[in-house]
C-alpha cells in the first residue's frame, strides 16, 4: 500500500449530491437542490457570494416553495466554479458564533460558470426570460469607474481604462466581422462588457424585463451600474446600439443594494474544520459572522426571490442605510486595517483588544454621523453594536485583507465625509489619524495589494516632506481639493511619527 492509498484511505469523502443523505442531521441544506432552477444570474463567485445572497436565497426558495436557483459566474479564475461543479455545486458556510461554530451546507447554485470560458452560456441565461434577476459582487475593481465620478453627471465608465477599452475594441472588431452584434464569440474580459452584451442580446430577443442588483460596497451602487452598463453600449461598436438602450430604460431596472455580512477569507484550518464537521471533504467552504443584512430598494422591474422571507428589508430609498453601512462599518474596518498593521496587530479583533481599538470605533462614528442623511439606523447603537461585531474571537478577519485595494475603498468610506466636515469646518481628528494610516502603509515596503500600488509608491519617493507626500497621496485618490487643504496634509503628516513606533493616539 502506497502513502497515497493511505491519505485517500484516511480521508472523507467529498460533498456531493450522492453524499448528502449522510451528512449529520443540521448540516443538511434546507432545500434539495434537485428542486432549484436557474432563475438569477450571479457574477462574482467569491466568499461574500456565498454567505449571503445565495444564503438568502435558498432561504427564500425553501420558504416560499419557488425554485429560485443561481447560476454563479466567475469573472476570470476557474479554481472557484472548479471546485463547486466537482461538489455538485453544494458547499457549507460556518457560522463563526463567539461561543462555537455551526456549519451548514448550503443548496442554493444551479451552476457554476466561468464568464470568459463559458460566454455562451452566460449570453444565453442573460437573454433567457426565466432568469428575472442578475446579482453582482465584483468589488469596486469591477466597474472600471471614472473617479469619483457622480452618474448622475455624466458617464462614469472609464473607456480608456486598459480592459475596457480592450472589450470596446473588440465589439467593435465583432461587428465588422459579421459577428452577430452582441454575440458571446466576442471574448468580452470584463463583466461590465459581458453584461452589456448578455443585456443586448436580451434586448433584441424579446426585451423580457430584468432588475440587475449590485451587491458591492459603494454608494449608489445601482445607479452607478446602470451607467457603466449603458456607457458600454453607447461606446461600443454594436450598430443597433441606440435601439438596445432605447429598449433597456423600460424592461432593466438597477436598484441600489446594501449588502452586510464579515466573510473572511476561507484558510486551510477552516476547509479542515468544515471537513470535520460535515464527515466530507469541502474545498469551496466558506464561514462569516453570525449576523447578516440585506437592504434592496424596492424597485425591481420582474419577479424576484421572496427574499424578505427571511429578513431582507425592502425601501424606497437605499442611501441612509448605504451612508451609515459605508463611512460606519466600512469606514471603521478601513482604519482599523492600518491603524491595527502599524500597531503591529493581525486581526480586527487583536485591533480592538487594545487601549484605542474601542475608542476609535466609536469616536469614527460619532465623528462621521453628522455627515449621515436621515433615516437610516441610529448612528450610537450601530457603533456599539459594530463594536460587538469587532470583537467577535473566533473571526479571525485578517487587517490585511481588509487593507487591499484602499485607492478604491477610501473614496468611498473616508472621502465624502471628510470633504463635508471641512466645508463646515468641523474638526475631523480621527479622520486624520485614520488617513495617516493609509499614508503610513503605502510606503513601498509595508503596501497591501492594490491596483494603483505603484502610483501610491511614488507618492514616496518624489516627496522628502511629510505633507508633500500626503498631498501627493491625497491627489492620487482623485481629491486635489482635499490636497490643498493644508491644515488638513499638516495635520495628517504630524501624526506619521507616533506611527512609526507603533503608537496610535486616538
Ligand atoms: C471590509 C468588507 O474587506 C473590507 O473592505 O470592510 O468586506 C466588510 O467586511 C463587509 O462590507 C461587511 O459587510
């Protein structure tokens, strides 16, 4: 007997259909998969993904006895739709309860595709009248939008952005080859440029309406989708172009979403955990914190899941509920991630069993609230319950991962607030400490990943002076006004020494 036979001997089966019968009694889905069809069209296959929508969603199928299945979409990678069509599309999410963990498999996916491998397949369902409802989380990354830029002012599609204008290219390409116009031959890169094909195609075969739902962390996230989409069009080379938009503004609806849950990235000690509680192996688990919310504005153009079946709330204006979520909880997790690295702190919740962890999540919040539009949670019990969420010991949320892509982040969590506060001139003291951590981790040996990495590292080298590399910093996240605010960049650059020793004054 080889060590091999050994290992496969010894290990436990991997979840499927055929297995699940055998799973222990509460881990078990609660819908058989069997009786789901492909009613919503996911793009973005990752760990948030599957810890919320689709958890809402098998919730609302197995209440309401409708099948609303998904068919997720990978943008690029083929590890994640791999690893779910080899589980017969099943996985678990564990709830990571401070006293305990309970894992559960979860039965909501229909298919697992991947957009630049399947296109044919995602054109197809994008254009099928069955699938009323297209959900999306792509990360900020994801929308190629101009910076800073309002839709309501004009386009917000950067078409020179080197992808986008890649996918133009090639619609443009598609159609002077005879190309269907539209077609999935064109080997769109983008999810922007494969839903606005999959949408044209929809559009020229019958128009069946559709809501498209942006599920990303940025404020007007609908309104700011629907304009990437319709710029792509607009822009590219699909001679009935003017029809499918004309078409578009009756039969697509792109509502604004909030989307609540802390997913982090799932670790080999988490797949060993699941594997130990399910009795089957389970590649694609993923785990969160016991609580979740989900805000839709209530303007959806075809039938959707029931989901406030269980507990989504529908509004008729999302933006109190996306302020607070965005500056509160995503403006809290952002200085946490820098103000908790250069303490020399690993997770949020290392973050807050410090002297100022607790302290700043509150002093953030209190210092942001003004800056919130009425009607959304009250912005003391959401910092206190934040803090509880903060401290959750068995999260384990890596600062680092939250630190990723903050060229992308800021202007949406920090920046609006800020740019308000100076205007009344209110003191923003825990915004400069917060944005001194960012200074801070963008010099070139401590960067998190990010897609401006190397513009952020010469913000460094060409700026001797403190306040010349914050103004530099600032001018590169597309606020030049915040970068001629000098009492701001001086403020920001005498907090950079205490940093340096590890010491955060809040
Ligand atoms: C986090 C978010 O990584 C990050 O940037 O702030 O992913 C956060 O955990 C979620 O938005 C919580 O809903």
């Amino acid at each position: 007997m080889t060590a091999s036979d050994r290992t496969d001997r010894a290990a436990p089966p991997r979840l499927g259909r055929a297995t699940l019968h055998r799973l222990p009694h509460e881990c078990r889905p609660a819908i058989d998969p069997d009786a789901l069809r492909t009613r919503v069209v996911h793009f973005g296959l990752g760990a948030f993904h599957r810890a919320h929508q689709a958890v809402w969603t098998e919730q609302a199928a197995a209440r309401s006895g409708e099948p609303w299945g998904i068919t997720a979409v990978a943008p690029r990678s083929p590890a994640a739709a791999g690893a779910l069509r080899e589980q017969d599309l099943l996985y678990s999410f564990t709830e990571r309860r401070p006293d305990g963990a309970a894992t559960r498999v979860v039965a909501a996916l229909t298919g697992a595709l991947v957009m630049t491998e399947d296109a044919a397949r995602v054109d197809a369902l994008l254009a099928d009248p069955e699938v009323t409802v297209v959900t999306l989380t792509v990360t900020e990354k994801g929308y190629h939008r101009l910076a800073g830029r309002d839709p309501r002012e004009g386009p917000v599609l950067d078409r020179a952005a080197p992808a986008i204008a890649a996918d133009l290219e090639r619609t443009a390409a598609g159609a002077g080859a005879g190309i269907g116009a539209g077609s999935s031959a064109e080997r769109l890169s983008t999810v922007v440029g494969r839903l606005a094909a999959g949408l044209a195609a929809r559009m020229r075969s019958g128009a069946a309406p559709l809501t498209v739902v942006s599920c990303d962390n940025m404020a007007d996230n609908g309104a700011v989708l629907g304009a990437a989409v319709r710029d792509f069009i607009a822009a590219s080379g699909w001679p009935d172009r003017r029809t499918v938009l004309d078409r578009m503004a009756t039969a697509v609806a792109f509502p604004g979403t909030v989307v609540d849950r802390i997913v982090p990235a799932t670790t080999d000690t988490d797949l060993a955990r699941a594997a130990k509680a399910l009795g089957q192996r389970d590649t694609a688990a993923v785990t969160g914190e016991p609580y979740r919310s989900w805000v839709l504005e209530d303007s959806f153009a075809a039938p959707r899941p029931p989901w406030e079946l269980d507990g989504a709330l529908f509004v008729p204006d999302t933006t109190p509920y996306q302020l607070t979520k965005l500056r509160l909880l995503n403006g809290c997790h952002s200085a946490l991630a820098y103000l908790g690295s250069a303490a020399g702190r690993t997770t949020v919740a290392e973050a807050l069993d410090t002297d100022w962890g607790a302290p700043l999540v509150r002093g953030l919040c209190a210092e942001l609230a003004p800056t919130l539009p009425p009607g959304g949670p009250d912005p003391v019990a959401y910092a206190a319950e934040l803090v509880t969420r903060f401290r959750n010991p068995a999260m384990d949320h890596q600062l680092r991962q939250i630190a990723t892509d903050g060229s992308l982040k800021l202007p949406e969590r920090w920046l609006p607030a800020l740019r308000t506060l100076r205007a009344a001139g209110t003191p923003t003291p825990l915004l400069e400490v917060a944005l001194a951590g960012w200074v801070y981790a963008t010099h070139p040996d401590r960067q998190a990943a990010d897609p401006a990495a190397e513009t952020l590292a010469d913000c460094w080298r060409g700026h001797p002076e403190p306040t010349g590399t914050v103004r530099a910093l600032l001018t590169a996240l597309g606020a030049a006004d915040l970068a001629d605010d000098t009492a701001l960049t001086g403020a920001v650059a005498a907090r950079l020494p205490a940093l340096r020793v590890g010491r955060i004054e809040v």
